[in-house]
C-alpha cells in the first residue's frame, strides 16, 4: 500500500477514535457528576404520614400551635439536633432518641392540652422543613433525605424499658464518660448509669476554655470576695464535679456550671490576673446519649441498635404501636 495513503487511512481512523472515545468515556461521568453539583434539584424523599399522631409544637416567636405527623416531627428534631454531616447509624440512634422522647410526652399530655412541646431545649430543638430549607440552602435536598432515610429506617421504633418508653435523654459530648442521673439529677433511673465514651476525644467540643472577670465570677457565685479559694472538690464516678467549696462557700457542680454558664460540670478552675479561666471537658449534662460518640461508634462500625444499648442500659428496642396498644390495655 503507497505509504502516504496508509498514513492518511491510518490519521482518520485515530481521528474518528479520538472523538468516539470521549463520547464513551466522559458522557456516563459527566451524567453520574450532575447529581451531587445540582443537589437542590433531587426530589425529596416522601415519609408516609398516614394514621400517624399529631404532634403539637408551641412555637417561640410566634406563640402559634403547629401541628405535624409524628414521623415529620421526629425528621424536623433530628434535623436540628445533630449535622447531617454525622454517619447514618448516629441519626439512626438520635431519631430513636427524639421519637422515644415524644412518644412520651404524648403519653404524659391530654388530648385538651394546648400543646405537647416547645421549639427549645426545654424540650426537643424543632425546626420546620421550610426553616431548614432557609438554612441549608443548596444543602438542603441531600441534608433531609439523609435524615429521613434515617428516620424511614427505624419508624415506628422506640427505646422502652420493662415495657414503657424512656427518658430519652442526650447530649452533644462527654468528657469521656456518660454520667449517672442521680448524680446530675438526685433521682436514680437505671437505664441511665455512666458507661465509658471514648469516642468522644475526637468531637470538636470536647474541651474548651471559657474566661470569665472575677467580678462576673464573684457577683454569679454570690461569693464575699474577688480572691477565688477552692478548697474542697468531691467528683463523681464519670471524673466530673459533684461539689465544690468556694471561699467557704459549697456548690454542686451542676449549680456552678449553670450560674456561670459553663459547657459541662467537668471543670477546673485557674486565676489569671482579673480572670478566671474555666477549662471543661464535654459539652452537655452528661446522661443518657452522647450524639459525638454515637457518631463515633457509627465511624468504628457499631449499628444504631448497639450504639442506643450502650448509651440506655438494660432498654429494648420496641414497635411503638404495640406498646400505646400495652399501655392503652392496662389503663
């Protein structure tokens, strides 16, 4: 064959490989790469709401009742308690946590009661899907259908012990170990009893310094003098301050943390100048479930079940039905 045609052949052939072949290779990509830059365009997941109770949610600034189906409710609170960003067995074990919680509340209300709970801390955090659609923005497609993926996964579940569901308390992290309830709360609750939290040394709220002036110390405390003397501390069986004594004066560790607004009860105190640094350890309570070490127990391969059976001693894992059906019988 002449040597120019066979490089002319030749030349058109790779000419046509060359253009065939990204059609092969980059269109499925380019396809599989559109979904995570285009989030806000996926279709909401969809919960059934069917038959479901209604929750009633006083809301703070505006004082209005808002009405919602249980398993919304549940998404709204884990959506608000905990960052998407968390591994799926961590939302898993809080969307336990925050039905079993509720659950309750119906449980303890009347159907004549104005509401069941707030919006706030005094209960369960609560954000509507239209504050978090506001507040994630592009975000806000794969942070809610992780959430409800989650709270699909276990509906209707909830943490009972002998029969009746949970005290289902949580917090953001420990200082390593959960606390007892007695010990927080002077009432003894056997499912809430200090267990070991390791996973909680890789949160981002594990330890922090808060520096308060001695006049705010002294005027919080209502202690008689700017010189700060500690001279007795009594800790409990999670490390953290049960008592103090302060210029004579002795506290629990729960009163100094919440008159100074500490993060936890697991404190040390340091002069310094007209300061007084305050280093804590954890960010919360202390009892029942930690959220960062849940979500560490979720990285090191620990399922919602077993994470929610080392938080809430001796609990099961029950159908929230059967048990209303239960406690309905015995009443």
């Amino acid at each position: 064959m002449n040597i120019k045609k066979e490089g002319v052949i030749l030349g058109s052939i790779l000419i046509a490989v060359m253009t065939i072949l990204p059609a092969i290779v980059v269109i499925p990509f380019s396809e599989a790469s559109t979904t995570p830059v285009n989030m806000s365009e996926v279709e909401e997941m969809e919960l059934d709401t069917e038959d479901q109770p209604i929750v009633k949610v006083k809301r703070q600034q505006t004082d209005e009742i808002e009405e919602v189906p249980l398993e919304t409710y549940v998404t709204s609170v884990v959506s608000s308690e905990v960052p998407a960003s968390f591994e799926l067995e961590a939302i898993k074990a809080q969307a336990l946590a925050a039905r079993t919680y509720i659950v309750q509340k119906l449980a303890e209300t009347d159907d004549t009661d104005e509401y069941h709970v707030t919006d706030t801390v005094q209960h369960q955090v609560y954000k509507n899907l239209d504050e978090l659609r506001s507040t994630w923005g592009v975000d806000y497609s794969w942070k809610i259908n992780k959430i409800k993926e989650a709270v699909k996964e276990t509906e209707g579940q909830i943490i009972t012990y002998s029969g009746t569901p949970i005290a289902a308390q949580f917090f953001s992290t420990s200082n390593g170990f959960t606390e007892n309830a007695e010990d927080y709360w002077q009432n003894e609750v056997p499912y809430l009893k200090s267990v070991s939290s390791p996973w909680d040394e890789r949160s981002p709220e594990f330890m922090e310094q808060q520096i308060l002036s001695r006049s705010e110390v002294v005027s919080k405390l209502g202690i008689d003098s700017p010189t700060i003397n500690v001279t007795d501390t009594v800790r409990t069986e999670s490390q953290r301050i049960k008592e103090i004594t302060i210029n004579g004066k002795t506290f629990s560790g729960r009163e100094v943390r919440e008159l100074l607004g500490l993060r936890s009860n697991d404190f040390t105190i340091q002069a310094k100048g007209d300061h007084i640094i305050f280093t804590t350890k954890g960010y919360g309570h202390g009892v029942g479930m930690s959220q960062y070490g849940a979500n560490g127990m979720a990285e090191d391969g620990k399922g919602y079940q077993e994470i929610v059976k080392h938080y809430y001693q001796g609990v099961d894992i029950s159908n929230v039905q059967e048990v209303i059906d239960t406690l309905s019988a015995m009443n």
